[in-house]
C-alpha cells in the first residue's frame, strides 16, 4: 500500500475476506453460505468466492444464474445456489452445471421441470416464501399450492427439495416487531412444508445482520453477504464484530493549482474558496461510481489529512480544496478504506451522503482498476 498509485484503483484484501468468513463462521457454530452476488459485492466475484472458501464458508450464493456458471466457468466446485430468475431463465444450464436453485412460484417449478425433463437431470430446488419483505418468496396464499406442487415433483424424484428460506426486512434493527413476526411465518411456512413431506429440506433465514445480531434466526445455516466483506450491516464499526473493511479505493492526484480567495470550484461554483489555496484535482467521477451526491460532503484522506470534496463532483473529477499543504500530482488520495491509517471508511461516506455502505461499494467501479493483496483463495 506503500506504491504510487495507479491513476484510480480499488485495492481488495482477499486476506481479510477470508478473516471475516472464519470469524463468522465460528460465531455461529454451523454451516455458512457466503453470498458473493453483485461480483462479490465489488470485490470481485472469482476472488472473492475463492476467498470465502478459504476462510471456512461451506457454500456459495448468488443471486442471478449467470453469476453462478461464470463460478463454475472458473473452476469454482463448491455447493452454490442462484435465487432471482425470470421467466425464461436456462434452468437446463444450471442444472448441467450442478447449480441448485431457488423457486418462488408454481411457474418457476413448472420451468424448472422441463428443464429436468429436457435434461434428464434432477434439479435441487430451494422454496422460497415471502414472510414479510413483499419482496421475493412466495406468499402465504400461494405458499400451500407452491409446496403442494413441490412436494409431489420431489416424490416423483424430479426435484430434490433441499432448502427452505426467507429474508429478513429489518434485521438490522434487532429489536424492530417485524423480526418476530417475520419468524412466526417462516416457522408455519415450514411447518407445512413438513407436513407435505419435505422433510430433509434445510432452513435458511439469516443475512449478514442477523447473523451478527439474531442467533433466534441461523436454523440450519447462515446467509451472509456484507460482513463478509468487512462491512458492519447494522452500520456501525466492523471491529465491533471482528471485522475488517478489504476494499481500498484511492486515486491519485491529477493537478493542482493555487488560486486566489473568491474562486468558484467545478460546476455550478456551489464552493467557494475562503481564502488563497491550493486546489487538488483527482480524476474520478460519477461515471467511476463516485456518488455526484457527495459534493461538499464526503470525505477523503489527502496530505496526511481528512478533507471534504469541494464542489460538485462530475463525470470524471473532483476537486479538494487542500489550503497551504503540500501535496503535488501523483500524491495518493483515499476515498475509503479499513479506516485505520486515518482515511475514511465506506460507513462514513454511506453517513455522508445518506445512504448505505452496500451501494457504495457496489456501485464503484467504472475506470477504476482493480488490485488483490493477500494469498487467500489464490490459485
């Protein structure tokens, strides 16, 4: 981390993704799916999934079908589901690729049946029922047919059942009403479910916050994605938990200048120099992922010091008023990292511009370059 950087890039801590699977994993003491979707959460999803692995995670997640065969693409062998399908999806695809899947409606069986019928191959199959999120899942009115349907292509040996599942709306709010409400339908869920016959299916409700915070919610395993990422989900400090943040992303100085009190700064001059400064100019934007909403608000470490961004940030810049320091092109700037050189981490720009740790870094990316340090899950 001592190295100029490169014009922008995002440095990712494979060693620290791995840390963080263990911790949890050992904190709940039974099998843990990691999720990797949205590749890894921007980490990455090939280094990422191998790094999950390494770090004990007995299964992968994700959410869309083709992430899962680029897995498998890549040599990735371990246990992975895929839960977000349209109409149309290639089930055969997954099915050739030991892919398990999850179903949320008596269509989607019926789509995964003719693959397995085309095939030849029997499908494992995840029912998932809404218990409260009005999200994904089947309802409680469609629940009994979508299970009824399930169970009789189980007996047939079509299927194999072998998930039951939910998803929290508020878990990281551990004492909001819904968390126990949301756990009484799954339960009922479940037990129909069990009376239809599908009796080996394992239960999975827990997501990064209730896995932290909601030990009543772990069933048979667990379903992180954030933390694993070094990432509190309750939006407080990682270490609180043993975590570490394993995303870096920095940039370095592109220009800077002196100019006199008075001068507007980037677009729409919504900043306005005090006094006689220095102007540093970085040379990333919102086509970066860089939010446009964190103008005059997020901030970065620059010079030894915090800074606030000056001015709109644009496509592809923005400015740091530095006042008399000294910093020259080529110098690093860091928007966020694990925190504790002194930079910014993602939950202080998610506070700063009123969203949440996920988005950001999801979201950056664009021109961004992409660099792993540590061993875990190398190959």
């Amino acid at each position: 981390m001592t190295q100029p950087p490169a014009r922008a890039e995002i440095v990712v801590d494979l060693d620290a993704i791995a840390a963080n699977t263990a911790v949890l994993r050992e904190r709940v003491g039974r099998p843990l799916m990691a999720v990797v979707k949205a590749d890894g959460y921007g980490h990455g999803l090939v280094p990422a999934a191998r790094a999950v692995l390494a770090g004990g995670a007995d299964s992968l997640g994700v959410a869309v079908l083709g992430e899962a065969l680029a897995l498998r693409a890549a040599g990735v062998t371990a246990p992975l589901l895929a839960w977000l399908h349209a109409p149309g999806t290639d089930f055969a695809a997954a099915l050739a690729a030991d892919v398990e899947v999850s179903v949320n409606a008596e269509w989607g069986l019926d789509e995964v049946l003719a693959a397995v019928r085309a095939t030849g191959r029997p499908a494992r199959v995840h029912l998932c029922a809404d218990t409260g999120l009005s999200r994904e899942g089947a309802s409680p009115a469609d629940w009994p047919g979508l299970v009824t349907a399930a169970a009789r292509a189980h007996a047939d040996g079509e299927v194999a059942v072998v998930g039951l599942w939910s998803h929290m709306a508020y878990a990281d709010a551990p004492t909001h009403p819904t968390i126990g409400a949301q756990v009484r339908v799954f339960e009922e869920a479940v037990a129909l479910a069990r009376g239809a016959g599908l009796t080996d299916a394992r239960l999975h409700l827990a997501n990064s916050a209730a896995t932290i915070a909601l030990p009543e919610t772990w069933y048979d395993f667990v379903r992180p994605g954030v933390a694993l990422y070094g990432l509190d989900p309750l939006g407080g400090d990682a270490a609180d938990h043993g975590l570490r943040p394993a995303m870096t992303v920095r940039a370095a100085v592109a220009l800077t200048k002196r100019v006199p009190a008075g001068a507007g700064v980037s677009y729409g001059h919504t900043y306005t120099t005090q006094a006689e400064t220095t102007l540093a100019l970085v040379p990333v934007g919102y086509a970066d992922g860089v939010p446009r909403a964190a103008g005059n608000r997020a901030p970065v470490l620059a010079g030894g010091a915090r800074r606030t961004i000056a001015g709109r940030v644009c496509m592809d810049q923005f400015v740091l008023d530095v006042g008399d320091a000294t910093i020259a092109a080529g110098d690093e700037v860091v928007l966020w990292g694990a925190g504790d050189r002194g930079e910014p981490t993602a939950q202080d720009w998610a506070d700063a511009v009123d969203t949440i740790h996920y988005e950001l870094v999801t979201r950056v990316g664009g021109r961004f370059s992409r660099r792993y340090v540590g061993s875990a899950g190398a190959v």
